[in-house]
C-alpha cells in the first residue's frame, strides 16, 4: 500500500545521481526481499504513474527480487525458504541469522 | 551513456531521521514504544489502560496516527495526557519526520515515556523506523492465530508481543498458545503479555514491563 511512496522516494535518488537531462534514464535497477513488504507489480504501477513528471518517461524499474536465506550458526548452512521462520531446516536449530530477503536498494541507473 | 552503481537504501531518508529521533529521545531520558496491529485489535483501549495505571507515577506523552480523524487523540486527552494527533490523509504508516515535526508540538515537561499508536496495519509500518526503543506489536484473539505468519516481518522486528482481548477467548475460534508459537517460531525472543482491556487482565503485568524500562525514574 505504500509502494506510491517508495516510488517517490526511488525518484528522489534518482535526482541526487542524474542531476541534467533525466530522460536519458532508462532503467533504474532494484533489489527488493521477499520480505521487504513491497508488491513489485504495484512498485512498478505506482513508478509509471508519476514518472513522467519527473521527465524519467524513458525510465523503467528492474526489479531483482532477493529470496529469503537463513544462515544456521549450528550446522553452518545457508537455505533458502519460501516462509520466514528463525530455526534452521536444516537441523532445526534456532541459532540463525537472516543473511538475505529484507533488501530495499537502488543498486544501478542506467543512462542512454 | 553507462551504467551509474548506486546502492542506496531506498528507505535511507526515513532511517536518518529515526536515527534522530532515538538519538534526541536518548537525551531527553524518554522510554519510546511504537504500537503497531490491524485496525481494531485495541491499540487505543491499551492506550488508555496504560494510562490509567502510569499517569499517576509516569510523565508520559502519546502520538496517535490515524488515516483520519483525531477520534483517538479526543480518546487519549479525556484521559489529561498530553497527545498529538496525526492525520495520515491516506498514508498507511507513520514515518520518522512526522513523528519529528509532532513531537515538537508537544507541550510537556519532564517527559519519562512517549507512546507511539501507529496507524492500523500489520504490514507497511514495519518497514519504517521511527526513533522508538521498541516496536510493541499487538494482535487480538479475534484475528486467528496466524497473524505472525502471514505477517512475519512485523513480528521479526517487535520485541514485545501483546495477545490482547484475552476476556474473548472462550466466544472464537482461536487458541493463545497457538499465536504465542506461530510468534516464537518467527521471533524467538518476544515478549508476550496477555491482556484484556475489557476485564483489565495482564494490564499491570505490561505496566510493570513499561516501568521497568523506563530510563528515568
Ligand atoms: N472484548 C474486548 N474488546 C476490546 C478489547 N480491547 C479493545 N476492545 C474493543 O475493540 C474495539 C477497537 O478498539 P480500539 O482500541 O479502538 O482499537 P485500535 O483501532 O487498535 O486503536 C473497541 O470497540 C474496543 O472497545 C478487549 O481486550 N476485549
Ligand atoms: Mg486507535
Ligand atoms: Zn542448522
């Protein structure tokens, strides 16, 4: 429900790194976790909806979604899971670390 | 022409001034809890709990957010506590600025411990920090008892967990113990008060929990 506000706050990035001519933008690269609460087709509904007011019209989002990976401090392996849970599924430890999923970044802009 | 490497926290802006908001209540001495759940489960009436039990002994302030209305700040002010209401328009969380413009218009002395009510929703606020010690989140046991899985990152990231409306119990379908292990398997170190705003049940329990937190005595 929040993803207007990501996408404003994705422009607002944008324009600290492109400062001239904006619609030489073409893409805008994202990597967003399965767990950061962010729906990706509605993130790239809400971008398309105002960037043009911004001149990014050339711009798209490409979005890099990150999986969920638990990293397991007994037995030392790293799974991925489609659910979060804090023990291992591995040996069921709950000595664990999520190393990946909760990512929110702008990691690349691409421009023509 | 080429490719520009940037990673930036999207949510960066937000994170700075939470950063500013612990820093400015660490100073104060200020013990600051953000109340998160759906709409309904009973933020408010554990507000006002709170309140009837601390006021006495605790200097304590709240910020209401709500999509509309100040109903909740009317609430909280009938009670004499000074409280700030925010008005969302639409938004579905609060975002550390609004709580930093807000505080600022807080008219009170002396403050020992802030309660932030989030707006209603088990999802968005999860993913803004606010400059709260810690986020209290808060399910009913009219809602099931899967809310922690189906809502994970609320639940990863609160360090209080409250199973409010216990006097219900009996009337639906849903077993405390159940939400206590779907909330454990997802967060392993909650804490977990049972309450009822109704019969007053676990309330002192929670009081007790907010004093000993608090930074100034
Ligand atoms: N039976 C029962 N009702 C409650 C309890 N806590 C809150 N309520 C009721 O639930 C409704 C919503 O409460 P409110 O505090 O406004 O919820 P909020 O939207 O989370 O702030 C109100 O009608 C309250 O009276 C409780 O512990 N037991
Ligand atoms: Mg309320
Ligand atoms: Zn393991």
């Amino acid at each position: 429900m929040h993803e207007l506000s990501i996408a404003q706050e994705i422009i607002g990035i944008v324009d600290q790194y492109v400062a001239e001519d904006k619609s030489s933008v073409t893409k805008i690269r994202l990597k967003i976790g399965k767990l950061s609460n962010v729906v990706v087709d509605s993130l790239i509904f809400c971008f398309d909806a105002i960037k043009s007011d911004s001149n990014l019209q050339n711009a798209e989002l490409v979005v890099d979604e990150v999986p969920i990976a638990i990293k397991c401090n007994t037995c030392n392996s790293i799974e991925e899971v489609s659910n979060f849970a804090a023990y291992c599924p591995n040996c069921n430890g709950t000595d664990t670390v999520m190393i990946s999923g909760s990512e929110l970044n702008v990691t690349e802009i691409e421009i023509d | 022409m080429g490719v520009l490497t940037v990673e930036r926290k999207i949510l960066q802006k937000n994170d700075v001034i939470a950063a500013e908001n612990r820093a400015m209540f660490l100073q104060l001495g200020l013990f600051t809890i953000n109340l998160l759940s759906s709409p309904g489960s009973g933020k408010t009436s554990l507000v006002e709990k709170t309140i009837e039990v601390l006021k006495e002994k605790v200097n304590m302030a709240v910020i209401e957010g709500d999509v509309q209305t100040d109903l909740d700040a009317r609430r909280i002010e009938k009670l004499g506590v000074p409280v700030i209401q925010i008005v969302t328009n639409g938004g579905c969380h609060l975002e550390a600025n609004l709580v930093h413009e807000s505080f600022k218009n807080l008219i009170a002395d002396h403050l020992q411990f802030l309660i932030i009510e989030n707006v209603g929703n088990l999802v968005c606020p999860a993913s803004y920090d606010l400059g709260e010690d810690c986020k209290v989140v808060l399910v009913s046991t009219t809602e099931g008892d899967d809310k922690p899985l189906k809502y994970p990152a609320m639940f990863i990231k609160a360090k209080v967990m409250i199973i409010n409306k216990i006097d219900l119990v009996p009337y639906v379908n849903c077993k405390p113990d159940v939400i206590e292990q779907n909330a454990l398997s997802i967060n392993p170190d909650l804490k977990i008060f049972r309450t009822s705003c109704t019969t007053g049940e676990g309330i002192q329990e929670w009081c007790g929990w907010i004093n000993s937190n608090l930074r100034v005595r």
